[in-house]
C-alpha cells in the first residue's frame, strides 16, 4: 500500500489530569500507522501506536536513531533536548558496547547500595512531612526532592549546585517556543558543568556512579571523555524528572481509587506488579520522543514507509493496545500480561529503569505504610496539572492522613 496522503497536526498539548489524549486514542484506533506534524522541527513523520509495531521501529536495524543527526527533525520542544554524543542517538554496535559499560554501574551491588540510600531519603522526607503536619503537599515533599536528592547522591554532586541543575533540566523541557534561546543555553551550561565534573572524577574516581562510570571497563573499551559527560547529562535528566513526575501521578491514581489503595495497603508483596500495571495505565507524557529514520522502505500494517522517512512511535499507545492487553482502559493491578514500554523497548530501554523502579516502589511502599489514613485534601477535580512541558505530573498533591 502507498503512504496516505496529508499529515495531521498534532500539537500532543492535551493536559488533562491523567486522561489519555483523545488525538492518540483516535490515531491508535482509526490510523494505528499515520502521518504527523509536530509543533516543532521540518517536514512530517510517520507515527507508529501499535504494540507490535512498536517494537519492530524499536529493534529493527532498519530503522535508525543515528540517522537523525544533523536533521531538523519534528519534535515536540523548540530545541532538540537529545546531544548528537548520546546513547539515546547511536545504533548497535556502537550503542551495545555503551549499554555494556554503562549496564556495570548498576550492577545488583550498586543497586542494593542505591535501595538503601533511597530508603533513607524516603524516611527523611515523611519523617519532615509529618512534623509539617496535615494538610501538607505530597509533591513537595516527596515527589519532587526524592529522584533529584537519590540521583546527586548516586552521582556525587554537592548539595549546593542541585537546585540549578533542576533549573537546567526543566528548562529543556518545555514546549513553549519562547522558551527556545533559554533551552540552547541550558543545555550548553548543563554540558559545561558535568564536562568538568567528569573529568575531576576521571582523574580521582570515587565511590559514586560517575566514577564507577569512568573506570567500566568491557576488555580494552572505555567510555571517552565526551561519552561520560554526555551520559552523566542523561542520567540528570532522566534521573530525577521522570521519576518525580510518576511518583506524584502513582500516589494521584491511587488516592483517586479506593479499591486499589485498599488493596495494595492489604496486600503490600503485590507492589512490584502494581507498579507495573500502574506504569503500563498513566499517560506519563505527552507525544512522543526521540524519533528514528528508516533506512529502506518497510511495510507496517499495510503502510509502506520510505527510505528517509522520519519514524516516531508511542509507548503510550502500545501500552493501551487491545490486542495485548484485555480492557487496556482498566486500571488492574493484578494483570498478567505482556511487558509495559514505558522504560522504552528494544537497543533505547531506558538504562536507568532498575534505579526508578526502586525509587517509586520505595517512596509509594514506604508511604503507604507510614500513613495509612492518607487521602487528598482537596477534592480531585481541583488538583492543578502542569501545561507546559512534554511531561504530564500534579503541580500540587494535597494530602491529609
């Protein structure tokens, strides 16, 4: 079959509570392999929502991450947030001998060290949002300083520089066009910063993650000095955000359902499934992200995709694919089923994914036991979302217990 002819635009603005978009819904059911127009960048892209296909963009050598270097590729903010030396941009081998290296830093005796300093972190910030007393913000007080305290302290950075890193990050985050100069200079300072701490931590490793990252070793294979500080960036960013943002939109699906928060104050040993399931219900983002370019024509659900084509997917769409999941509108914390995508699939799962799977099943276990009247102190209809940036999290979490 030939490609279909016009584009949809699509903004991927739609900001309300944890609603899927309906632009997705009507893409996923009506044109599970289209043509799109993002806010941002040159010419149009194919989007790609099906499970299955989904994970053929994702792992098929025929499609390509590399390829969009140098590309003014349509994307989602006014400045690209990816750097042409990141893992998130380079194919197999080159990407299989970083995921080798980079995998070494959180091996199971790192992560058991990353558990417990999580744990603590954790305690600390109920033990304060208890003496604030009820009401209090959930997100302030844990959604927010958690992943950001857990990753600078994985990566070592002082106490002191942690608030103007978060600056940096949220800066490249949003969507907003007038946003775009503030976003090239945030990136270009956040570069500058780790190129520095990289390199102070090559010549005198520690006992943190950068070094660890530093010293890896696969034979004779190093990670290069430009490898490290873009790695360190990703870690940052991906390190403290996302997890920040699904903490305050897990600990929001749950208080809005009293049979599910019931049931896991009941039944505490089902938390890693739930959080699976719950990974797999909440639209965490908006869009979609980095995109891929075939590199010859390929067929996807009797659409044929050109060589050069640009090729975005969404995990969003894939997790609430009918064919792979029975009642994928259904919030089931007891599913059996297919792996969630929401760490991304294939050569660009998401390599921090063992440190925000710690991060969320701690902070939401931890508070669950903690308080165990917890409940919103506002009705849900009067809890604010953020508009601005591609990722969708609570702006305030009223709680009470």
């Amino acid at each position: 079959m030939e490609p279909a002819t016009g584009a949809r635009l699509c903004p991927f603005d739609y900001a309300e509570a944890l609603e899927f978009d309906p632009v997705l819904r009507h893409l996923m059911n009506e044109e599970p392999v289209s043509r799109i127009r993002l806010p941002h960048g040159e010419g149009e892209a194919w989007l790609v929502t099906g499970y299955d296909d989904v994970r053929t963009v994702t792992t098929d050598r025929r499609f390509s991450r590399h390829a969009i270097i140098g590309r003014d590729f349509p994307r989602m903010t006014p400045e690209p947030i990816v750097q042409d030396e990141a893992i998130n941009v380079m194919d197999p081998p080159a990407s299989s001998r970083l995921r080798s290296l980079i995998s070494k830093g959180f091996a199971p005796r790192h992560m058991e060290r990353m558990r417990v300093r999580t744990q603590h972190v954790v305690d600390e910030l109920l033990d304060r949002m208890e003496e604030h007393g009820a009401p209090a913000d959930l997100f302030a007080h844990l959604a927010a300083p958690l992943p950001l305290t857990t990753i600078c302290e994985v990566l070592d950075i002082p106490e002191g520089e942690q608030a103007q890193l978060r600056t940096y990050a949220r800066t490249m985050m949003d969507t907003t066009v007038e946003n775009k100069p503030n976003a090239i200079q945030a990136k270009a300072d956040l570069r500058a910063y780790f190129a520095e701490l990289t390199a102070e931590r090559r010549a005198n490793p520690g006992d943190d993650l950068i070094s660890a990252l530093a010293t890896a070793r696969d034979g004779d294979e190093i990670l290069d000095d430009q490898e490290l500080t873009v790695m360190a960036m990703v870690l940052l960013i991906t390190g403290q955000d996302t997890t920040t943002y699904e903490i305050g939109n897990i600990a929001y699906t749950l208080l809005t359902r009293p049979d599910e928060l019931a049931m896991l104050r009941d039944r505490p040993e089902m938390l890693p499934q739930a959080m699976d399931e719950l990974l797999r219900f909440i639209p965490f983002r908006k869009g979609v992200g980095i995109p891929r370019v075939a590199l010859e024509d390929v067929e996807l659900s009797g659409v044929r995709i050109r060589e050069g084509d640009i090729v975005h997917v969404s995990y969003l769409t894939a997790n609430r694919d009918p064919r792979k999941f029975e009642n994928p509108d259904v919030l089931d914390l007891e599913r059996q089923g297919p792996s969630n995508m929401t760490f991304g699939w294939g050569g660009h799962h998401c390599l921090g994914a063992p440190l925000a799977a710690t991060e969320l099943e701690v902070a939401i276990g931890t508070l669950l036991k903690r308080f165990p009247a917890l409940k919103l102190a506002a009705p849900a209809e009067e809890v604010r979302w953020n508009r601005t940036s591609i990722w969708r999290y609570p702006l305030e979490l009223p709680v009470t217990w």
